[in-house]
C-alpha cells in the first residue's frame, strides 16, 4: 500500500535541498542554475510544441529567480528562438549579476516589440510578503512562469501582490504546494536534489494508487455490505447518489436506510438497492450523511462513536460531529465549510493553507479534503492534481462518499476478523478519491452525477487493483 508520486515541498525546504547541493556537495551554485536553465529552456520548448518560436520577453528579477531567467535567454536564443530580458530590478545576487553580464554581451538584454510568450522570472520561492512592482511591458501573449508565479507564496498559492497571470509554470528541483491550490498547467524541471533526498509534507499522486482486489469468484458477501445512511424527503437525491457510489465502488450489498415517508420519492434509487426504515446497521461498512439534515445529530454521533465497523462521514453526517475521533476505523470528507465547522476555525484560514488544514483533520480521522486539488491524509499527504470542472457539482461529494464505502466493503469483505489499521484507511480513501477524479477526467461541464458514477468501473477495471 505505498504511496507513489513526486514530492511536494515547500519554499524554506527546497532551498535547504539547494543549500545542501551547493555546500555541501560542492556544486557551484553557477553551475546548478546553469543546470538548470538548461532544464527550463527545454521545458518551455516542448511546451510550446511545433509552432513557430515565439518572440520571448524574459522578466528578470533581482536574485537568483532572475539569474535563471538571464540563463534560460541564452539556451533559448541557442535553440534559435529570439529573446530579450528586461531588467524589472537590477540585479542583486553574485550569480543573477553574473547571468546578466553574459546575456548582456551576447545582446539579449533589451526588449522587443509584441511578444508571442513572456516568461516571468522575478521572484522566485522566497516571496512571503506583499509585493509592489514597477510597471511592467504591456502584453498580451501567453506566460510561463519560472518556479513560481510572481506574486504567489509557494507554500500557500496565496495571492501576495500583482504578476502576471501564468498560462504554464516551469518549476524547478521540487513541486511546490501552490500547485495544487488551483489546477495550474505545470512541468518540472530536476536538477539533483533527490540525491540526497530530504523531507517531502505530501507527494502528488502520479499513476493509479492500490486498490483493494477482489478475485474473479467474489460473491456478494465477500464484495461486502454497504449500509447508507441517508437522505431525508426534501434530499433524496444525495441517498441515491450515495447508493449509486456504493454500488460502483464495488460493494455486493447496498441498503438505504430512510424515513419511511421518503420511500416514495425514490423513483431512480438503483434496483439493487435495499431500503429500511433507520435503525441497527445492517451491513459492514456504513456510508453517513449525505442529506441526512440535522435531525439525526444525536443518532449520527452515537454511530460515530459506537459502530464497530468502517464508516464514512459526510456532508450533515460531518456537521453532527464534534471534532473528536472515534475508537473505529473512520473516512471523513469535508470540504471547506465542513473543515471549518470539524477544527472551528473560518474557512478561508483552513484554505490559505490546504496542506496543513489536511494535516489538522488527519487527528481527527482519514481525510479526503475536497477541492479542484483533493488532498488525502496518510504517513505522508497525498494531493490529486489535475482537477476537473466537472466534479464541481451538486451531489458529485455524494458519489464519492459512496464509492469509499464500496472500496471499503471490498477489502472488509475478504480480510477476516481482527482490527482495522490506519494505513488501510489511508490507503482506501486515496484509492476512492482517485477513481472519482479519474471517471471524471475529460468529460464535459455539464455531464451528470451519475455519467460519472457510470464510468468508475471502466476506470477501475476488471480484478481491481495492484498488490499490497
């Protein structure tokens, strides 16, 4: 069940690596940025594609953000394309000084009319406070940004004055957590500093991660069952999406328990759906809250505390909770305004730093911390990149909700008595929060929750996943 995927390190750490490369190795700093460069200029190359080489104005800042960026001139020039690098500041640091006198007496220092691309090199990870810029070259042409967006903390992605606005970003040696605020187009470019390794808060999640197998002759009983406890006759709909998940993510069993007076409004409940009046949990796992409302609070929080077996808490099943973790093996999955109600703090505090609020609800219990970037708590956190539009809508939490249950089941079904560890939790809800993302991925805006449910299967695939 080990996680897999490149490392997410913030600002202080990645120059630390830097550091350790240039002083304690013994690499020149010169000669990492040349490195560097080199690594840039081919990341702008190939992201640009077969079209002609634009006209490239080059943003220069005062220190080593802009000494990569006098380099990155003269690898691109090298490859043909026409450059120049304007000065924003003058130039600080040994080696941007060092930069600019050579791009200087090869003649890219300058300007030039109607750039096809601006790369923007001001600053770069070291930005942690508002920042106030001379007026720059008007443009209209695409940007790349160097490491990291001008006015932007690269540990928070947090706005900290104006820059402009990156169509890509090239970052170098380590992903940022600025990433994975918004879905930003990005590459990245290594220059050594794995080779010593060091401390990574999160890894970004780069191919399919564990999911719990299932052999050929499963029956319902070993795929598991599924207990939703859901829906109210305002809300049915977020049970049946929740149903639809259980059932998607594999489960052999599903039962909705409900008021019996919203059993009428169930008409696109899925046939293989049980219904109950509430009541003792029928199945393995338990799936909790999705338009349950707030008059089962007392109900929910007995549950949480008592249930034995795997559960998953959402939506008002979260907003019955005290912020206090269960004995039992528990998947919550808040967005923001549910992480705030969980830890009683404001929500825009909780998301000005998505990777530590994640790291605050993991004492509570596994975390899936919904948003364009899900972030999935763990020994290590693990951050879906590449969000897409369509998940931004109604009752697509329900589904999700639903599929961890299923995943549940699955591994509950066929590990036999004993106690639940942590890791399986961990490992099952990244494993749900990627078949959500994933059976989401190119579709269009506008396609329902259950399209989306519909493709989870097909993502999943036949057998069900990788060894442990």
């Amino acid at each position: 069940m080990q996680r897999v995927g490149r490392p997410i390190s913030r600002g202080a750490v990645v120059r630390a690596l830097d550091a350790a490369l240039i002083e304690g190795v013994g690499i020149p700093s010169a000669v990492l940025m040349e490195h560097a460069a080199h690594g840039v200029a081919d990341a702008i190359v190939a992201w640009w594609g077969p079209r002609p080489p634009p006209a490239t104005r080059i943003l220069c800042g005062p220190g080593n953000n802009g000494g990569d960026g006098y380099a990155v001139a003269r690898h691109l020039h090298l490859r043909g394309w026409t450059v120049r690098c304007v000065s924003v500041f003058s130039p600080a640091s040994p080696e941007c000084r060092l930069m600019r006198g050579i791009a200087d007496r090869l003649g890219l220092v300058g300007d030039l009319d109607a750039p096809g691309l601006v790369v923007d090199a001001i600053f770069g990870t070291g930005q942690r406070a508002p920042i106030v810029l001379p007026e720059l070259p008007p443009s209209a042409a695409s940007v790349v940004a160097l490491d990291v967006p001008t006015g932007v903390d690269a540990d928070t992605g947090l706005r900290l004055g104006a820059g402009p606005a990156p169509t890509h970003v090239v970052t170098i040696g380590r992903l940022k957590p600025f990433l994975f605020v918004d879905a930003v187009s990005f590459s990245l470019v290594d220059i050594g500093l794995e080779w010593r390794g060091g401390p990574a808060e999160a890894f970004s999640v780069d191919a399919r991660p564990w999911i719990p197998p299932l052999p050929d002759d499963a029956n319902k009983w070993r795929r598991g069952h599924v207990t939703v406890r859901a829906g109210c006759a305002e809300k049915t709909g977020a049970a049946v999406l929740a149903c639809l998940g259980a059932l998607r993510g594999g489960a052999g069993l599903v039962t909705l328990q409900i008021e019996r007076a919203a059993w009428s409004r169930l008409p696109e409940l899925p046939p293989e759906v049980m219904v109950a009046e509430p009541g003792a949990p029928r199945g393995d796992v338990l799936v909790v809250g999705p338009g349950l409302g707030r008059s089962a609070d007392d109900e929910l929080r007995r549950l949480w505390n008592e249930f034995p077996g795997p559960a998953v808490f959402d939506a008002d099943g979260l907003r019955a909770l005290d912020g206090r973790e269960s004995a039992h093996p528990r998947v919550i999955t808040p967005h923001a305004g549910e992480a705030a109600h969980l830890l009683a703090e404001d929500w825009r505090t909780l998301e000005a730093d998505r990777l530590a609020t994640a790291a605050r609800l993991a004492a509570i219990a596994t975390t899936i911390y919904k948003g364009a970037c899900p972030i999935v708590t763990g020994a290590s956190l693990a951050v879906l990149g590449g969000g897409t539009a369509a998940l931004g809508v109604g009752g697509s939490g329900d589904l999700l909700a639903g599929i961890v249950g299923g995943l549940l089941a699955n591994h509950h079904g066929g590990r036999g008595e004993g106690g639940w560890r942590r890791e399986e939790c961990d490992a099952i809800a990244l494993a749900g929060a990627w078949l959500h993302q994933e059976a989401a991925r190119g579709l269009p805006v506008g396609v329902l929750v259950t399209e989306i449910g519909a493709r989870v299967p097909q993502v999943r695939g036949s057998g069900g996943g990788g060894a442990s």
